[in-house]
C-alpha cells in the first residue's frame, strides 16, 4: 500500500500540465464517422456553488495508515466558490508526497484541481454528484483519468482509476477528530 500511495503522488505530479486551472467546459466530441448528420451530443450538466455545497461530507480530515507510513488529507469548508484541500504523506519525520487541492465552481463546471508537489494544477471535472459519492473525470490524462469520493460508514474512500474502471486503486481513510 505504501507503494501506492506514492504512486498518487508521483502520477499527480505526472498530469499537473495538462488542464487549465479554472475548471472549463470541454469542447464537444467530434462526430464520429457513419453518426446521423446533425445529431446533436447532449450539453454538459451546469453546476453551481450550490452544487459545491454538497459536498460538505468531505469537510475535515481524513487519516490513512499503512504501517509507519500516514496519508492525511484535509478538506475546509466552503468559503467563496471554492473548497480548498490539502493531502500529506509522511513517515516518522519525512513527508513523502503533499498536494494541495481544491474545488472550484466556475463557468457552470465544478472542477477537481490537484497541484501535486507544488506544481502547476490539473483539473478533473465533475462527472458524478450524489449522496455521499462525487466522482470527477479527465480523458486527456494518462493515469488517473478518474477520481471517485465515497463517503462510507468510518470514513471516505477515494478511488482512482481509468475512465473503464481499470488500473483502480482504493485509498481507504478514516475521520480524525470531530467534523468542522
């Protein structure tokens, strides 16, 4: 497990260049050669700071452990359009991976930023929004192309993966302390 959770870090720092920093709608597809002529792909879902809103089940901070190694991630609350995060990887006295995170409402998106080492951001956009489970996409990224918050029973687990669900690695936290 200690293995993977550097692997998150170290693929985050990979996709970091790719996506803009304010979450933007993605250009349509293209039309696929032999599809109807003016079929129309449907319009992307709006959402808002009330849809960010939602998501206060991820506000606090949330502990993985694999023997000596911890991954804290924390979440404030919504101020603004945005929630920001943050995500630290330690063993005793030397941090392994950070990143600072945050989600953003802006131009009808709600984008997923990551900044993993410090280093530019890349933006995955929302896909899914329901209870307890938010899940946000970006094909043009090699690895993650998913990332999927699941709130459960002692915590939350986020999972990344392929857009076909393969490659999946399960991060499995823990609350620390109360809810803000």
């Amino acid at each position: 497990m200690t293995n993977a959770l550097l692997r998150l870090s170290s693929i985050s720092l990979l996709v970091a260049l790719l996506v803009p920093q304010d979450p933007a709608p993605a250009a349509p597809p293209a039309a696929k050669p032999g599809t109807e002529t003016g079929a129309k792909t449907p319009a992307p879902a709006k959402y808002g700071v009330a849809d960010l809103a939602k998501l206060v089940w991820l506000v606090g901070t949330w502990r993985l452990q694999d023997g000596e190694t911890v991954t804290e991630e924390h979440w404030r609350p919504l101020q603004g359009n945005t929630m920001l995060g943050s995500s630290h990887t330690f063993r005793g006295e030397r941090t392994l991976a950070f990143e600072f995170l945050r989600l953003t409402a802006a131009r009808g998106q709600i984008g997923y930023v990551a900044m993993p080492g410090g280093k530019a951001p890349t933006t995955f956009l929302l896909q899914t929004l329901g209870d307890g489970v938010v899940e946000f996409e970006n094909a043009e990224h090699d690895y993650p192309q998913r990332i999927r918050y699941e709130r459960t029973d002692k915590g939350v687990t986020a999972t990344i993966s392929l857009l076909d669900g393969k490659k999946a690695q399960a991060f499995v936290f823990e609350r620390v302390g109360k809810k803000e």
